[in-house]
C-alpha cells in the first residue's frame, strides 16, 4: 500500500499509546524511519525517543515523580530515558528532582 494511501493519523495514534518508536512503526507498516518521522510532522504528532513523553506532557510527568519523591534515575528508568534527559527536561520547568536516592550507610568499624 501507498504511503500516502494509509490512514496515518490512525496508525501514529495507535502506536504512540502503545509507545512504539518510529523505528518499530516502520518496520510494522514496512517503510523507512524518515517517512514515518515525515508523516508524524504532516499531522504534528511527536514521536518522542522510546517511552518519552510529548512536550506537553513533561511538566506534568515531572511534578508526578517529584510528589512520588522519586529521583531523577527512577524517571528515567520509567521513561526508558536517560538521566541527562530526564534532567535537561527537569532544569526546563525548575523541577528538582534527586539526583539518587540511594545512600548506604557507613558501617562502624
């Protein structure tokens, strides 16, 4: 089938809720990565690296994990992200996030 034939505002919405990456749609619809990436921006839709949350949508995931007084390493992982994403997002809204929240204890010797 055609690129342009198929019902792509359907095929992004279904498969951004189920947190496929382009490169998982493409090889489903059995297309390129750059013409999945196109038809994403034809119809504004953000495909965002693995789990990572539209633009519009990290404010509120950060403030979320902030209340849970999760650290920035948990969000990550979560996310499927890495730390310095997490973080580059946390310190574009102000949100401070422990960096770990895993301290040991020092035992006596």
């Amino acid at each position: 089938m055609s690129v342009l034939k198929r019902d792509w505002l359907a095929i992004l919405t279904d498969a951004r809720s189920r947190g496929l990456r382009a490169k998982e749609i493409a090889l489903e619809q059995g297309l390129s990565v750059s013409a999945v990436y196109g038809q994403a921006a034809k119809h504004e839709i953000s495909l965002g690296p693995c789990g990572a949350p539209p633009k519009s949508e990290w404010r509120k995931t950060l403030l979320d994990a902030l209340e849970a007084g999760k650290s920035q390493a948990q969000v990550a992982r979560e996310l499927k992200l890495s730390a310095a994403a997490v973080c580059k997002q946390a310190k574009r809204y102000g949100i401070v996030l422990p960096k770990n929240l895993y301290r040991p204890q020092r035992r006596a010797a």
